[in-house]
C-alpha cells in the first residue's frame, strides 16, 4: 500500500467520493420522504376533524331545516343537494383547486433544501 501509484490513489478517492456522494443522496431522499408523509398526516388528521364538524353540523342543520318545513326528510334533502352543488363545483375546479396546489406543494417539499 505504501507503493502506490497516483492513479491507485486517485481511483481510491474517487471511490470513496462516490460512496460519501451515495449516502448523502440517500439520506436526503429519506429526510424529504419523511417530510413529505408527516405533511400528509398533518393534513389528513386535520381533514377527519374537519370532516367530523362538517357531519355533526350538517345533520344539527338537517333537522333544523325539517323541522322549519314540517318534515325531517326536507332539510336532508336540501343539505344533500347543497353537497350535491358543492360536489360539482369541485369537480370543475378541481385541476386549478386541488391538482396543481397538491402537485406544487410536493415539488416545493422534494426540491426544499
């Protein structure tokens, strides 16, 4: 070992380069992933709160507006078809109100140093 040449030397730094350039890659793929998953839960716990309010007002307004009107069915019927509304007016907005904010948010997260 004490003979060795300067290619010798060379191919072994550039090994050992490579090796150390390999890891750091790697980890930073982890620490991004990891970011990335941990964003996610954050906004799918926050989603099933959301969505728990958004259920127990909805059936508290339903029997509201049924007992306005005189029979319980009406006010499920109407709130159905304020979701029904509400449910089309995402599906035609849906590239500009989920697809690019998501799709933006992730590239945002992957190319975050």
């Amino acid at each position: 070992m004490e003979n060795e040449t300067p290619i010798e030397k060379l191919i072994e730094k550039a090994e050992a380069y490579t090796k150390t350039t390999f890891e750091l890659c790697k980890y930073n793929t982890i620490y991004k992933s990891a970011d990335i998953i941990s964003s996610f839960a954050v906004r799918i716990t926050l989603s099933a709160v959301f969505l728990l309010f958004l259920l127990f007002v909805s059936i508290g307004l339903s029997l509201w507006i049924g007992d306005c009107l005189g029979a319980t069915f009406y006010g499920f019927f109407i709130i159905a078809l304020c979701y029904l509304f509400f449910a089309l007016v995402i599906y035609i907005f849906k590239n500009e109100w989920i697809k690019k904010p998501l799709s933006n948010l992730i590239i945002n997260r992957m190319v975050k140093d």
